[in-house]
C-alpha cells in the first residue's frame, strides 16, 4: 500500500488513508479493527429483522398521510445498525424490507384503480413497482456492506452520497419515479427545503442520510464516542448552516417584478362520474363555476386536467368552445384547460392537452412530455402482436408531446404549464423556466386516486418545484391540493382540498431571474455520483494492492 501512495502528496495520502481506512503504514488488515468496524451493540437475527421493519415504518410514517417529517432524520438510523457486521447477501435482504415498507405507502393506492383496470393485473403492477422500488433501498444496504466501511468519515458520508446517486438513478431508469425521494418529506420544513434553489433535492436527500448515519455511528460506537464525536458533529453543523441559510432567506423575499390575477376551479368531479357519465353534465357543471369567475375579472381562469373526457377542439364540437368564450368575453379573462385532444396533422394521435383559450380564439397547446407508462401508453408498443396492439389503442396510447410551450397573457405575463405526473420532474420546469417564464402552472387529476395518500403526495411535490424555480407555482387539481404557492414554497391562497368544493380567487406573483438550480441543474447529485464511483473505484485498487 506504501509503494501505492508513494508518489501522492502527504495531505493527499493522509486523506485517502482516512476515507479508505487504510494504514498507508503496513499492509496488515489486523489494525483496521478499531476503526468502528466492530459494534458495541451485538444483534440476533430476529433484533436485525425488527430494526430493518422499525425503519421502514420510520420512513413511511414521514410522508403524507402521516406527516411525521421529523422522523425522517432518525429513520435511516435502524436499518444502519441493523446491516452492520452482516454478510452483503444478509443485507440485501434487510434493505429490502425496509425499502419494501417504506415504499408501500407510496403504491398501496395502485389497487384503487381496479374498478377501471382488470384487478389481477393492478395487483401484480402494484407488488412488482413495491418490489421495484424497495430494490434501491436493497441495493443501498448491500453497496455499503460490500464497501465495509470503517473510518468516520467513510460512514457518515458514503452512504449519503450512494443514497443521492442513487435517487438520481430512479429518477431517471424506466422513464423515471422521483416520487416519494427522502427529501419530498420535507415539504413543510421550508427554512431546510430552501436548498433545492441551489442543489434541488438531492442536496436535502443527502443530508438526511448524512445525518442518520451519524447517529447510527454514534450508536455503534458509544464507547469511543470521545474518538468519533469530531466527525459525527460534521453532519450536524451542515444541518445548521442550511437551516440558517433557509431562514435568512424566507425573511428577505425577493420583491416581484408585477403580479396577476388567477381564479382556480378544481370541480373535484369524481372519477367514476368522469369516466361513466354524461360528459356534457361534467361540462355544465363547470360552466356554472366559469359563471360565479367571470364578474372578478380575472387575468387567467384555470380548469383541471382532462376536465371532460371530450375533445372540445374538434370541429363538431365547436358549440363548447362558443359556450366558454361567451362567459370569457363578459370580464376579459383568458382560460386555461386540459382535455384529450386529437391533432389532425403531423403524427396523428391522441395527446394529453392543456389550451389556453381567450374569448375569441384558441392562442396555444401543450402536449405532455413524459407520459405514464402502462396508463397513458404503452412502452414497446410497436413491437407487440396485432391482436394485442389493437386493444391498447385509446387506452394507453397517448403520443408525447416534443416542445416546452411558453404561453402569454394579454398583459406580456408569460408562463408554462405541466399536466399531472410531470410535476413530479423539475428537468421540465427547467426547461420552462429557461425560455423566461414569469410563473408555473401544474393542472391534473388525482381523482383516480381519491381517498388514499396520493393526491397529497403528489401535491407535497409542488413545493420544491417553486423553490427550485424561484418562480411562483399555481396548483388546479380536480380531487387534489388547489392552491398558489410562492417561490419559497409557502402557499399563498386559500386552499381547497379534494373532498371540499370551491374556487380560488388569488394574486400570482410574477418574478424574474433563475436560481443556482435551474442554471446548473443535477449538478449536486452528479457529483455524488461521480464521487461514488471514484470512490469504489480507488477502494478496488488499493484492496489489490493489499492482497500483494
């Protein structure tokens, strides 16, 4: 190891011997043992079982329904204890049983859909994602077994950076699902969630972990703890500066450059009656909400996604839209809403739309980008059978949409809008906020979902969407959270809630400028991955060298 390191600076060679708990001295692996490789805690099989259960139920208890945040800080700290000392394979198994529980609170609500799906196959979709999805979890347990980490510094912040890259891998494999990263729990904790301006989530992600495993070092080694307190408090003293950092900034808000007027109509028509019933009831009833707007005369009115299951862009339909505008040219105000629509050129296919609609004419459309796979269509489509490709037309066979579309109000207010599950990817509002938008919009339909977690699971996305933006976020969501909220991640109207009815009437404001987020992107979890892979990498070698 000596002949390894010979030619590096000594600094260099001292920190290297530090995170690798090596001795740069000998080759010898029998000092390595007081270096908190050993526990002062000696576990059964059944006490591991129990820990790695206790912190996936930790975990889950974090996120709504629940709400518990706090105990994300400490939730990692079970499975930490639990994997120590243990086999890779025995890890493994630990990890994913925590993971299988932390993350059945988030594809639990699946079995809903099973009045509009075949149940058998909602079923199986719902173990193979909780299955899926717990395997990050597993492979986080086994990744730190088989890196066997044994100096502080090594414990402490390897994990956390494994954990970002991989949030970042699962946000983007198989079309991506960001949903429910550790960081999301934090949604209410705004003073620690103003870090996503500068690092997104990854940044808050990684310092729960970082924080949970200093505890869990501190547990482990309580002995010593004269001997580890200094790097333990590490992770603790990056809390408070971000804590700090989060504080000063929710007291200086920035002044916004203007602001206009939105009115805000969920409808919360359940999905049943959407799905069965008399679409043009659907649509009355939402007329008569336009009605009780109008005189407000508001800049911007906003109906959900897909609010009819009618394409009302169609020549036939043009009666609809007549009706709409009608209402629109009593007070002025321009409508936004979301409908399938089939495009009569280019590719010929169905899309899942949001028009902006003024009183005298339809001024734009956005498609959705990232579709859901299975729901909205079906990934390798092309290459099924006939018989089966003819039964998925119309169900699952939304085409994407290909341009970010910035729209503008008659006031020069410009803004996008994202339908549904893309609020769950900020790579989409960057891509907005990029072509100069004012403000964000999110319209969708969480009626699918209605009476389980999912809806405020989804909502508790939105504000890391403004902070990470610095732009103010307005929320319409037929049977989900309806609200503004500003760049700071605060809500700044009322709220209605998906088994409340009403309309919000509410001021947006408009303000300039990109964050540190939004310039460079993933760039924090880019470099935890890259870290991770040097890391593993110059632990291969010098293990090597070892053996020689």
């Amino acid at each position: 190891m000596a002949d390894l390191l010979k030619g590096l600076n000594p600094t260099v060679q001292a920190l290297l011997a530090t995170l690798l708990s090596v001795d740069i001295m000998t080759t010898s692996s029998k000092h390595n043992n007081h270096n908190g490789n050993r526990s002062d805690l000696p576990l059964s099989w059944r006490h591991r079982m129990g820990l790695s259960i206790l912190g996936g139920a930790l975990l889950l208890l974090s996120f709504p329904f629940f709400n518990l945040w706090p105990l994300i800080w400490i939730g990692l700290v079970p499975l930490l204890i639990a994997i120590q000392g243990v086999k890779p394979r025995r890890a493994l198994l630990l990890g994913w049983i925590c993971g299988a529980i932390y993350v059945s609170g988030m594809t639990y609500w699946i079995l809903p859909l099973y009045p509009y799906a075949n149940f058998p196959i909602v079923l199986l979709a719902t173990l193979l994602l909780t299955g899926y999805l717990a395997f990050y979890v597993a492979g986080f347990s086994w990744i730190v077994r088989r890196l066997n980490l044994r100096s502080a510094p090594a414990y402490i912040f390897i994990p956390a950076v494994l954990w970002t890259a991989l949030e970042l891998l699962r946000g983007w494999l198989f079309t991506g699902l960001p949903w429910g990263s550790l960081g999301h729990s934090q949604y209410r904790f705004l003073p620690i969630a103003q870090i996503a301006s500068i690092t997104g989530l990854g940044g808050i992600s990684f310092l729960i972990v970082s924080v949970n495993a200093a505890l869990a070092r501190l547990i482990l080694n309580l002995r010593r703890w004269r001997e580890e307190i200094r790097y333990i408090l590490i992770p603790f003293a990056l809390f408070l500066i971000c804590l700090s950092y989060g504080i000063w900034k929710l007291e200086r808000p920035l002044p916004p450059k203007g602001k206009i007027e939105i009115a805000l109509i969920p409808g919360n028509v359940p999905q049943r009656e959407k799905m069965y019933g008399d679409p043009r009831v659907t649509f009355r009833r939402y007329l008569e909400n336009l009605d009780e707007v109008t005189y407000e005369r508001p800049d911007l009115i906003v109906f959900p996604e897909t609010f009819v299951l009618m394409d009302l862009l169609r020549p036939g339909r043009r009666g609809y839209i007549e009706m709409l505008q009608n209402r629109l040219r009593e007070g002025g105000s321009w409508l936004l809403f979301g409908i399938p629509h089939y495009e009569t050129k280019g590719d010929r296919g169905d899309y899942n739309a949001a028009v902006l609609l003024s009183p005298d004419r339809v001024v734009g459309k956005y498609y959705k980008q990232h579709l859901v796979p299975f729901s909205e269509y079906t990934p390798l489509r092309r290459y099924l059978p006939k018989s089966i490709k003819a039964k998925v037309v119309g169900v699952a066979d939304f085409n994407k949409g290909r341009e970010s579309v910035v729209l503008t109000l008659p006031n020069g207010a410009r803004f996008g809008v994202v339908i549904c599950f893309e609020s769950v990817f900020p790579y989409i509002f960057r891509e907005f906020v990029r072509k100069g938008v004012d403000f964000m919009g999110i319209i969708t339909n969480d009626a699918w979902f209605e009476g389980t977690s999912a809806p405020y699971q989804h909502y508790a996305m939105a504000p890391f969407r403004a902070i990470e933006t610095g732009k103010a976020v307005f929320r319409c969501a037929n049977k989900g959270v309806t609200c503004v909220i500003g760049p700071n991640g605060r809500v700044i109207s009322g709220v209605v809630k998906p088994d409340e009815n009403g309309i919000i009437i509410a001021e947006v404001p408009l303000y300039p400028g990109i964050t540190f987020y939004m310039r460079f992107g993933e760039w924090f979890p880019l470099t935890c991955l890259i870290a991770l892979l040097a890391y593993m990498a110059l632990s291969y070698f010098m293990k090597r060298a070892q053996r020689r």
